[in-house]
C-alpha cells in the first residue's frame, strides 16, 4: 500500500472523485443501495475484500450495512459490548487500525461478535469515526483478506471518506426511521381496527351462546323437568320410580353437558392437554378415528395468562370439532409446542376431505377462531393438505403469565 500512497491522496483530493461519490449518493433513497453504488469507486483508493458501516441503535445497540460479503452483521443487531469497533463508540479511540484482526485483541476478546473475521478472513482491518454536526453516528469500516495491506495513509484516506459519507447516510438514516415509525403507526391503527371488530363479532357471538344456553334449556332440560313434574303429581296414575330416575338422570347429563360447553371446568382442573385431549375423544365418539395429543410445552401452556389459555382453548376446541364432526376423517393429531423464540404453537391436523369437501359446514365457528385468534394477537392458518392442517401461533409477546 506504502508505493501507492501518492497516487491514492491525489486521486482523494481531486473534485472528481468527490464529485463521483456525491453524485452516485444524490440518487440513492435507501442506505443498501448508497453503499452498494459507491462501493467501486472507494475500492480506487482502498482496496478492500468486505465494506460496511455501523450506526447507533438505540442504547447499546448497534446495526451493520454491508457491501459484497454478506455476514451476520448486517442479519441482525449486535450489541455494543460485543461489537469489533466498541472502543470507537465508547470514544476510546477516534480510529482503529488492524494489520491482522483474526490475532488482534481489540477485535476477538471474549464474547466479541467477531465470527465473520474468521469466516472471511478480514485480516487487515482500518475503522474510522463518522460524525455529524460533532455528533458520533457510526464507523466506516474497510477490511482486506491480506495481511498488514493498510497504514495510517489509509486511516487518513477512510477518514476523508467518512466525512464524505456521513451526512448523507445521517439523512437516509432519518428517512428509514420516519418509514419505519409510520408502517408501525399504521400497523397499530390496523391493530386497533381488527381489535374493535373482533370484540363486536365476539360480544356478538357471546350474545348467540347466552341465547343458545337459554334455549336448550328451555327447550330440552325445562320441558323435561316440568314433564317429570306432571308424572309426579300425576295423582291417579302410580308412579314409575325406574322412569322417573332415567329421566332425572338424562336431565343431569343434559346440564352437565351444557354447563361442560359453557365453563371448560377440566381445562381449569386438570390443563390444557387433558382438556382438549378429552373434549376431541367425546366429539369423534363412537367413530373409527385415531386420536393423537403430542403436549412438548413442558407444561407452558397451563402458565400463561388464563383469559389468553381459554381464548386458546376454544380455537383448538372449535378446530378439533370441526375435524371430528364434518372432515370424515381416520386421523386426527393435535400437537403443542414451544418455539425456539419462545412462541407457542397449536397445530391441529385431520387426514379428512378438507374444507372445500364439507358441504354446507357452518362457516361460524371459523369466524370464530378468527375472531379469538386476532383478540389475543395470535396467528391463524388454515391450508388443505391431505385433510386440513390449523396452525395457531402466539407470539411470546403476547403470552402474559398467570398472576
């Protein structure tokens, strides 16, 4: 590098190659793009084998823009204490200049983020500070595979880039954050919106189910109760103990049954699992269908939130009876786990004709699914796949736990 430093300061210096940076910058609305469009014209004066840029993050957080190399930099955040270039932000040092990173321990001390210099080899390394308006935003960062390629000529070079860079990367930096904050704005809005339909569908339905228990009880048990009544002050006939008992037992049954759909009483004594796993059992009844329940959760389920466990509870429920009522099908597997982020899934599958196949099924009880799933911000899916497979995802954000 040492026989082209003459050239590499003149070529700097010239308006030309400025002129050519703040144009190909001037064009560019997205900081990927910007880096990609001057990428060549830095490799004129510093030849280098990965280029990025890491800019502040909120506290403690950094974030990486890279050019040919792609590394988990630019994947994801990386936090500051872990960072190759801490000592910059923390302002130890104004510049950092490396002739082998893979060795030097300002780049791989202990829990440093440093995999992708071992990766790719990014020997040579020269950091420097970019700033605005004396406001530290991040470092331009240049690396070479060879080893001991750049000196403090490079460091001058990077640090007049730098300065170049800086202010525009600032401004589309600006612009990313305003993009950002409005998807978000109109994400919560949306949010909000599916929010206050769901709970008018779902007062809605409340408002059916109340009708429908009154119903059946006015319909089934109190019609039965008051004929059992007549039989009893039936004077003139004798009374039939056997039939009298047989139709208090049914009458029992029916309001077990109806108080068993109202309260889901063995999801509060015995869990999650057992619930659903007999709530399937009774609803494929008598029919030759295999049943499956696969709990992995360890358990995590029965800790949540319990408003969020029955909401969760009553999607399964609606989900199963609907595979064990219209798919017509030999195999029905519900599965639970917890995902590496910390997400739980239910996923409920029937080997049956699908949904497309169930003629005139009640379209209801999927409003409802849908209904719950978007109260509690979980994720519903529902695809045809040799039967029909229902996902339902819940975010470990949106868990809460049982007080």
């Amino acid at each position: 590098m040492k026989d082209q430093t003459a050239p590499a300061i003149a070529i700097l210096q010239t308006r030309d190659i400025l002129w050519r940076i703040s144009a190909h910058l001037a064009r560019e609305t997205e900081i990927q793009a910007a880096l990609t469009a001057v990428a060549a014209v830095i490799s004129e004066v510093l030849p280098h084998t990965h280029f990025d840029i890491c800019l502040s993050d909120g506290p403690g957080w950094l974030v990486s823009y890279e050019v040919g190399i792609k590394t988990r930099w630019s994947r994801r955040r990386t936090q500051l204490a872990h960072s190759p270039v801490r000592a910059l932000f923390t302002k130890e040092l104004d510049h950092m200049l490396c002739s082998n990173a893979m060795e030097d321990p300002r780049q791989t001390f202990p829990d440093a983020a440093s995999e992708p210099i071992f990766s790719h080899a990014l020997r040579s390394r020269v950091h420097v500070v970019m700033k605005v308006m004396g406001q530290l935003i991040g470092t331009l960062n240049i690396s070479h595979s060879r080893i001991g390629l750049f000196d403090a000529t490079s460091v001058q070079i990077a640090q007049h880039l730098a300065d170049v860079l800086a202010p525009y990367i600032h401004a589309l930096r600006l612009i990313e954050r305003a993009r950002l904050d409005a998807r978000e704005r109109s994400q919560v809005q949306s949010r909000e919106e599916g929010l206050r339909r769901g709970a008018s569908r779902l007062t809605q339905a409340l408002e059916q189910e109340r009708q429908r228990i009154g119903m059946d009880l006015h319909d089934q048990t109190l019609a039965d109760l008051t004929r059992l009544l007549r039989t009893v002050d039936a004077e003139d006939q004798p009374l039939d103990r056997a039939a009298l008992n047989d139709g208090l037992s049914a009458c029992i049954r029916d309001l077990r049954r109806i108080i068993d759909e109202a309260v889901p009483s063995q999801l509060v004594l015995f869990g999650f699992a057992h619930a659903i796993e007999e709530h399937l059992i009774k609803a494929v009844g008598a029919d030759p269908c295999a049943v499956t329940l696969e709990d992995r959760t360890g358990g995590a389920i029965d800790r949540i939130d319990p408003t969020v466990r029955t909401a969760l509870f009553r999607i399964t429920q609606e989900a199963a009876n609907n595979a064990a009522r219209h798919a017509k099908a030999d195999r029905i597997t519900i599965t639970m786990d917890v995902m590496p982020a910390g997400a739980l899934r239910i996923v409920v599958r029937d080997d049956g004709i699908g949904m497309s196949g169930q003629v005139g099924a009640r379209r209801s009880g999927l409003l409802h699914m849908e209904t719950r799933a978007r109260l509690i911000l979980a994720q519903l899916d529902i695809i045809e796949d040799a039967g029909t497979c229902v996902t339902i995802t819940l975010d470990s954000a949106s868990i809460g736990t049982a007080t």
